[in-house]
C-alpha cells in the first residue's frame, strides 16, 4: 500500500514537472494577453480603402517574451508575422523585457522580485537566461534575428539605409516588413556602461532607461521614488548618444522625462503611453511633457490598450491621439500598440484597420491618418537611427 501512494506521488510530481515545462507558459500567454473582441474584424469600406495604402509602424509589442515562433501564425495572444501583416504593419518595434517584479501597480512599484525567471525556466530558454538580465535581452534580439532570417519580406532595421531600403521595397512588395530591436529598462545593463555597446552590436536600436520600476539609471512613472538621472544613467545616457540609439521615455519618471530631454536635443520617441487629459495616470503624458518632446520633433506612441486611454477601445486610442494633434500637431502622434505586453487590447494585430475607421471618424484627414499610423516613425527614424554601421 506504501509503495502504490510512493509511485502515485511520484507519477504526479512528474506530470507536474513535464507540464511545467510545456504548458504553463503557453496557459500563462493566453490569460495575459487577451482582446475584446476575436476576429474577424469588419472596418468600413472607406477606412479600409485607405488602411490598404498605409504603412503602419508600431513603436512597441512585446511578442518576443512569449513561447511563439514570430513567423507563424497562432490563435493566442495579439500579433505575430502573418498577423502584423493582416494588420498592414510594415514596421514593427520588438521590445525585450527583462524584469517584472511581483504585485506590480501604478501606485508604486519595488525593484526587488522578478517574475521573469519562471516565464524563461517553463519556455526553455538557456539556463543563463534564467539569471541574467542581459542574457534575456541577447536571447530575444537572437530569436528576432532567427525569424529575420528565415522569415520572407522580413528585415531588421540597423541604419538609415536599411529603413530607406525597407521604404522603397515597400513599394514593389507589400509584404516588405521591417523590424527594428528595443530594450524596456536599462536595468538589462547590469550595471556595466560597456554592456550598452553589446546590446548595440547584438542589433539594439531602442532603448528606454527604466521600465516598472526605479532602477539604477533613474526613475519609473510607476517607481517608489520616482526620481530623476542618476550619475550612473547620465554616463549610460552619454553612451546611448555615442552610439546613436534611439531614446525612448516611455514609463520613465516625470524628473528622468525632465533631466534626459536636457541633455539631447535629438528627437525622442515615447514608445507606447498615454495622455493625462483623457486618461489621467502616474504612467501617462502631461500635456507640458507633450509639449516637450514635440519641440524637439520626436513622437508618441500613442497604446491601444485598457489602462493607457481608459478603455479597450480604437476610439478611446483615437481620442488620445487627437488630443496631441490638437496640443502640437498630428506629426507628432504615433502608435505603440503594446501588443503582447500583458494588456487587455481592443483587437488582434489584424484588426487595425479599425483604427484608422476611429481616426478618421475623430476628423483626421487621409493624409494625417497616414502621419499618424506610420510617416511619423518613419521621419523621426530616418534621423536617429545610425548612418552607417559601426559595429559589425
Ligand atoms: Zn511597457
């Protein structure tokens, strides 16, 4: 009898373990990464006459966290390659995560715990990942270069050549996709300046210095301290400089938001936020800092998610998005989904022609929804990325 509950016992611890490792992060996926509405999608004949002439390009989603291969197609989470394209995506920012402490919250969030070790253990990925931070950040930049690789149409975007020879394949072949490398946090330094350039080399183009919380570059719009440059994130800023990354403030604190737009005159993106005047929140814009970084020509990447415009809708994304075009102009307007980011979003990668129907009902013109979903990026890319590739 002993011996019938010993096998029993260890039957179920193993079934726990080979489940672990196989479906817990595909469960984990489906439950963060959820929509309102499932396909299809149905935009009016107007707006999808107009969405089939744009180029969107989408300042963040974070797909590369997840167990799925970007070039196949699946029925979970927001995106993947077949659905960008559905989507009309012809240029996709992919951010690596590389920390997500435990009981997270717009109030106030601790560095200390990290829930990233057990999401990379269940995927798989190599055991260094599961300490390492910079290790993470390695391991999705390589899984992106992969798909590039093998992907059809695809490419990863390292200079300004390569966004000029993504725009002009656009032309002959729709399909064209460029992708383009991003880190959420500097914290995936690891404390080391140099580590800046390693990520550079690995194909890294983007950078934001903290992400939920307040680390050693500065402070997070949802840290404890929520403060501003530290000597340490002024001499990684220098080096971003040097290396013309692009510097993304999205989650940064208001006084890092102050202190980092002092020291570039270079344009700056937002990657993915929302505006205080249609959604008030520690994590969203003020219109003074929307003032800010359109001065100095950057955009902002304007979420389609619930907590940044206050509603999974295209229309509360569109309000948002309005409400800058009215402050600086529409030129400085962008989309940053956060698709895959573990946010309730409207629809699937497929539905955006939904969102060009929702600009073009708030007023905006053909040509400012065109701005608006992708020319922006593409003009304030042209200027920041590298002009020619030194660190090959
Ligand atoms: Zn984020």
């Amino acid at each position: 009898m002993v011996r019938v509950v010993l096998y029993v016992l260890v039957a179920l611890l193993g079934l726990a373990v080979v489940g672990y490792f196989t479906v817990a992060a595909p469960i984990a996926d489906a439950r963060y990464n959820r929509v309102r509405a499932e396909p299809p999608y149905d935009a009016s004949a107007r707006a999808e006459a107009l969405h089939d002439t744009l180029m969107v390009a989408d300042l963040h989603n974070d797909l590369l966290l997840w167990p799925r291969n970007p070039l196949q197609r699946y029925d979970r989470g927001h995106s993947d390659v077949p659905r960008l394209r559905e989507g009309g995506v012809g240029l996709q920012v992919f951010a690596a995560v590389t920390q997500v402490p435990w009981g997270q919250s717009y109030q106030g969030t601790a560095a200390g715990s990290d829930q990233i070790p057990y999401l990379v253990a269940a995927e798989r990925w190599p055991l260094r990942t599961w300490t390492s931070r910079l290790a993470r950040a390695r391991y999705q930049a390589r899984k992106l270069r992969r798909a590039v690789g093998r992907g059809e149409g695809l490419m990863l975007l390292r200079t300004q050549a390569d966004l000029d020879t993504l725009l002009a394949g656009r032309e002959e072949n729709p399909n064209a996709m460029g992708t383009l490398l991003a880190v959420e946090g500097l914290h995936a330094l690891e404390g080391t300046v140099a580590n800046v350039d390693t990520l550079v080399a690995d194909g890294y183009r983007m950078m934001s210095l903290t992400h939920l919380f307040d680390n050693a570059l500065g402070g997070s719009s949802t840290g404890i301290e929520k403060g501003g440059l530290t000597d340490f994130g002024e001499a990684v800023l220098e080096r971003l400089k040097k290396n013309d990354v692009t510097i993304d403030l999205a989650h940064a604190s208001e006084a890092l938001i102050d202190d980092v737009l002092a020291r570039t005159s270079e344009p700056v993106v937002v990657s993915h936020t929302g505006v205080d005047a249609t959604c008030p929140s520690p994590r969203n814009l003020s219109d003074r800092h929307v003032r800010a970084i359109a001065k100095q020509d950057g955009v902002i990447g304007i979420g389609l998610w619930e907590k940044a415009v206050c509603g999974p809708t295209a229309a509360a994304t569109a309000e948002a998005m309005a409400h800058v075009a009215d402050l600086v102009g529409a030129k400085h307007v962008a989309l940053g989904t956060d698709y895959d980011g573990t946010v309730l979003a409207p629809f699937e990668a497929g539905g955006l022609p939904l969102l060009t129907e929702a600009l073009l009902e708030e007023g905006f013109t053909p040509r400012e929804v065109e701005q608006i979903m992708g020319g922006n990026v593409a003009r304030v890319l042209r200027r920041t990325l590298p002009s020619a590739e030194e660190n090959e």
